[in-house]
C-alpha cells in the first residue's frame, strides 16, 4: 500500500472509531452569552453531567455543536420566582431539523435552585427546549423532568432577565416564534433578552479534558501503529 492510500484508511478509521466509541463527554461545561445586562457579566455558564441524565446530556451536546444556536436565540417564557425558559432557535430552518423528540432519562436528580432540565409537552416529548429553575421546584420531580445540569455561574444574570410577558405565566406563542423567528419576536417584544451565542467551554470540568487527552493519545497511538505495521 502506498503512503497516501495508508494515511487515508488510517483517517477514515479514525473517524469511525470516534463515532462508535460515543464522543460524548461525561461532563461538559455550556456557556450562553447574553444581551443580559446585570452590572455583573452577561454569561451563564452550566455543568451538564450525563450521569444525571444521559439521553438529554447527549442530545444537548448535538445541538450546541450544530448551527441552532448561531442565530440569537430568546428568553421566551420568563415566571418569576420559578423558572426561565429558552431552546427555541431564532432560525426558524434549524427549528425545523431539531423537530424531533427524545425519550426521557428517569429523574435522579431533583429540580433544585440552579438545576437545568428540559422542557416537556408529556411523555417522551423532549425537543430543545430548557428552563433553569429560579428556586428550589422538587415538585416538579414527580412529572418526570429530569434535570441535566447546574448553573454554576450567572443565576444572578438569569435572574435579571426580562419578562416579555408579566402577568402571563404562559409566555409568547412559541409556535408563532418556532416558524417565523426573530424578526416574529422583535417586532412583538422589542426589548426581549438574547442568547447571542452558546459554546461548549473547556476550561470547567477536568474529566472532560483528561477523556479528551485520552482519546486523542489513544487514536495517536493506534495511528502510528497502522501506520508503521
Ligand atoms: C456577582 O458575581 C459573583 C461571582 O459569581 C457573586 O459572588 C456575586 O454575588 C454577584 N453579585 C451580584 C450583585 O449578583
Ligand atoms: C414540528 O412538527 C410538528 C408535527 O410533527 C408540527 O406540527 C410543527 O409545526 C413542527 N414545528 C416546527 C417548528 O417545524
Ligand atoms: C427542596 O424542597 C423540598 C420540599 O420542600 C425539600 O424536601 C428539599 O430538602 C429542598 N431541597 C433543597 C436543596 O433545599
Ligand atoms: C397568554 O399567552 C398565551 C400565549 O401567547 C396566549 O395564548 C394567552 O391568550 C395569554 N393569556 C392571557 C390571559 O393573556
Ligand atoms: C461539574 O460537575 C461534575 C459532577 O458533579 C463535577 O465533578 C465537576 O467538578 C463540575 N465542574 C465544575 C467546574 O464545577
Ligand atoms: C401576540 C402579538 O403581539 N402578535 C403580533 C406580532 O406581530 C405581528 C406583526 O409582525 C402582528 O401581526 C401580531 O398581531
């Protein structure tokens, strides 16, 4: 075999080798970027841990490393004292990719302050849609959300978010912000608070990095293997 035609079955194994062994992290930081502005940084950053719920934690990483979160994305349903809730794109064509639901993980963690789950239309109905728990909401435990992770930084900022609609628990018609996007919501509610921009950050939980070193030592490794062998 020729040098190239080597490198190349040594690159394509590479890529299905990262696919089956799951590439998922055990644990992964997100970071939303906000217009927030709390006199207190704008960002929110929140430990997703797959543990607690591994079906959700999975699909979240898929779609922060997809194009859904590139076009701002609103608070939409703010209720005080509860919860806030976010994961409509502001793209309505990525809305329409990511129209599809999950199955649920089983609640082993409860709806504590700070807590982060899904959004839930009943049974295995999960789609993209989050709320960060504003206060201590165990109650929520017994109708099956389950929460992914916790803000370990910014309640203060998810806090300062602005209610588009005071007075209505309900929020804006997701629907109507689902199908005609930003341009839908800013001509209703100019002032409304954007997630300008959601990353998966690095510098947060070290198990993510050391799997990462791991993998990336072990695919060296296997490489070289391959490729002298
Ligand atoms: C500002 O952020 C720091 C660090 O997260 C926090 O300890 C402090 O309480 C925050 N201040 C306000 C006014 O929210
Ligand atoms: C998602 O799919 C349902 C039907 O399965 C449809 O009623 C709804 O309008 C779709 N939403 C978007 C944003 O495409
Ligand atoms: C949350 O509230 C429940 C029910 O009131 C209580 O049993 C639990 O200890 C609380 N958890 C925290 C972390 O405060
Ligand atoms: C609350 O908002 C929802 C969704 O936008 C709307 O359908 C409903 O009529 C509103 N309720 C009230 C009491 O204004
Ligand atoms: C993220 O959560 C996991 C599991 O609770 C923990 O081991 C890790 O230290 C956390 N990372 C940070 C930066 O808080
Ligand atoms: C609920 C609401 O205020 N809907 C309005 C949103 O803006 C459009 C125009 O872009 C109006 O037609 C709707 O009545």
């Amino acid at each position: 075999m020729s040098t190239l035609c080597k490198l190349f079955f040594v690159f394509i194994f590479t890529i299905i080798f990262g696919r089956l062994s799951g590439s998922y992290p055990s644990t992964y930081c997100i970071r939303l970027d906000t217009d927030v502005e709390s006199g207190n940084g704008s960002s929110i950053i929140i430990n997703i841990t797959q543990n607690w719920a591994p079906i959700g934690a999975n699909h979240l990483f898929d779609i922060i490393n997809s194009q859904f979160y590139a076009t701002p994305s609103a608070f939409f349903r703010v209720v005080p004292k509860f919860v806030v809730q976010f994961g409509i794109s502001g793209d309505p064509t990525q809305n329409a990719i990511w129209n599809k639901t999950i199955l649920d993980d089983p609640v082993l963690i409860s709806n504590t302050v700070g807590t982060v789950s899904y959004a839930t239309d009943g049974p295995n109905t999960r789609t993209t849609q989050l709320f960060i728990n504003y206060r201590n909401n165990s109650r929520l435990d017994s109708h099956g959300f389950a929460p992914i992770g916790i803000v370990i930084s910014g309640l203060d900022v998810a806090n300062t978010i602005l209610n588009p609609t005071p007075g209505n628990t309900t929020g804006i018609d997701q629907t109507a912000y689902s199908t005609e996007g930003n341009a839908w919501i800013l001509s209703n509610y100019s002032q409304i608070n954007f997630i300008k921009r959601a990353s998966i950050t690095y510098n947060c939980p070290r198990s993510y990095q050391s799997k990462i070193e791991v993998t990336s030592l072990f695919l060296l490794f296997l490489n070289l293997f391959l490729f002298f062998f």
